[in-house]
C-alpha cells in the first residue's frame, strides 16, 4: 500500500465518524482533487509527491463543509458543473425528474424543443437537456444573484450555444414566449418555513433562499410555477416541479384537471420516495 492510500484509509475512519455519508468515496475524491489525478489513479501517487493540503480538506469534510465546495464541483448526470457558496448544490434525486424530462422531450414529435427551467440555480438541469436532447433550445431563469453567476459560468462552458440564461423571478419569466414552450421545469425552493434540514451540508451551506419556501406550506413557488407553466406552455405541452417527499399530494392537487391539466402524475427517486409531479396542459 503506498503512503496515499494508507492516509486515505485512515481519513475514511476521521469521515465516518463524523457521520459523514460516504467517507471512503469523499476521502478518494478529496485525495485525487488535491493530487491532481483520477480516484483510479490514486496507488500511482508516489509518497514523495504526498501533499499535505489533503488533510486540509479532510478536516473540511469532517466539519461537514460539502464535498462539492471543497473540490470546486459537482457532478450531474454527464455534466462536471463548477459550484460554491451562493449556489445550491445538484442532488442525485434531481437527476431522475432531469431523466423523465429527457426521455419525454426526445419521444415527442417536435424537431426543436423549447425547453424552460425555472429556478435554474447552477444549470444542472437546463445544461442536461441541452446536452442529451438533439436541437433542445432551453431558456434558464434564476433571479439570485449568486446563483446567477454560477449558472453563467456552467453555461459558458457547456451551453453549446442553445442555453439561455435570464436574470428573472420564475413567477414573471418570459411573457415573450407564452404559449409557445414544449416543456416548463423546476427544482424550485420547497422547504416549509421553520423546518430544519437534517443535513448540515444543506442546513448550514446550501442558500436559503434556494431551499426555503414561502407560505405556511413552503409551497407559494411550486404554486407560482404552475401559473407560470400554464402561460408558457402550448396545449399539449409538459410541466414537472420537484418538491420534499412528504409533499406529493399537496403538490399533486397544485394541478387540478378544472385548470386546464391533465395526466398529473407523482413520481418516484430512486429510493422510491415521492419526489415530482408531471402534467401536460389540455390539448383543447
């Protein structure tokens, strides 16, 4: 075992009991960030080259600071985003809803797809669909200004030309395009007011603005991307939101069949917990 992997073994026991989820895979990440290699390269990492900053980020990791902002970014479905402070952090259970999204978009009988993300935060889900949706056109809204610039950095890099980012409220976005959009998407803040999130990676770095919603129920901005989704959409057209798991149902009634919506449907993650709600506007 070469020095590397024997500190890397050794900050996998610090991480694991400081409660830290996946302390081997963050440990690894940490080593070939520091190192500049891949985690399959690590054993090739001479000890004389060992540098000491990795337990630099091991005690950030260990103090619970997300993995993604010590290494400077994320990964989401095929895309490695650049992330930070002043930007929410993609979550996995955001790349199964971004999955339905691909999958619908590329079974319609549309040439060019337009496609809105509402609340785009980093880009993660605007920049999936325009990588794995042929000709897609996606129009990206973040109001926050933080936000905003990490979006813009991502979209400079794999924007490829089709992703266009708008410094707008999701509730007044693009009036330009109403009734004319394929598909209105949207990881929008849903935490209820007061609610603590469990994980000090989300409580004490995540924006709040990005995790909490407003109204008694945290769920004024799912309602708001309902009304704005219902403008933009042409009849036909598809909308999905991500809300908390115990919201499903409060979010599957935002979309009544007396508004004009129809196939509502609440999805599953891949833990099998509810965590979307789909719905195609009237075709009449």
């Amino acid at each position: 075992m070469t020095f590397l992997l024997d500190e890397i073994a050794h900050a996998t026991a610090r991480l694991a009991e400081a409660g830290v989820p996946s302390p081997r895979t963050d440990a690894e990440e940490i080593a070939a960030f520091v190192h500049g290699v891949r985690r399959s390269e690590l054993h090739t990492v001479k000890d004389g080259d060992f540098d000491a900053l990795f337990w630099e980020g091991i005690a950030r990791r260990e103090a619970r600071e997300p993995l993604q902002h010590i290494t400077g970014h994320a990964y989401f479905r095929y895309l490695e985003l650049e992330v930070g402070p002043g930007v929410f952090v993609p979550r996995p259970e955001t790349e199964v809803m971004a999955g339905w999204a691909i999958e619908t978009l590329r079974a319609m009988d549309v040439t060019q797809p337009l496609v809105v993300d509402l609340g785009t935060g980093s880009g993660a889900i605007a920049l999936s669909i325009a990588q794995e949706v042929s000709l897609a056109e996606v129009h990206a809204v973040e109001v926050d200004p933080g936000a905003y610039t990490w979006a813009k950095r991502n979209i400079a890099e794999h924007g490829q030309g089709r992703v266009h980012l708008h410094p707008d409220d999701l509730a007044e976005a693009l009036p330009e395009l109403n009734g004319t959009v394929d598909m209105v998407i949207s990881n929008p803040p849903y935490i209820p007011p007061g609610a603590i999130p469990r994980d000090p990676e989300v409580r004490d770095y995540d924006p709040s603005r990005a995790l909490y919603g407003t109204g008694d129920d945290g769920l004024d901005e799912v309602r708001a991307v309902e009304r704005t989704a219902f403008r933009l959409l042409r009849p036909g057209g598809w909308v999905a939101v991500e809300h908390a798991d115990q919201q499903g149902r409060s979010v599957y009634l935002t979309f009544p069949e007396d508004n004009g919506w129809r196939d509502v449907r609440l999805r599953q993650d891949l833990t099998r917990r509810d965590r979307y709600v789909t719905a195609r506007l009237a075709q009449d």
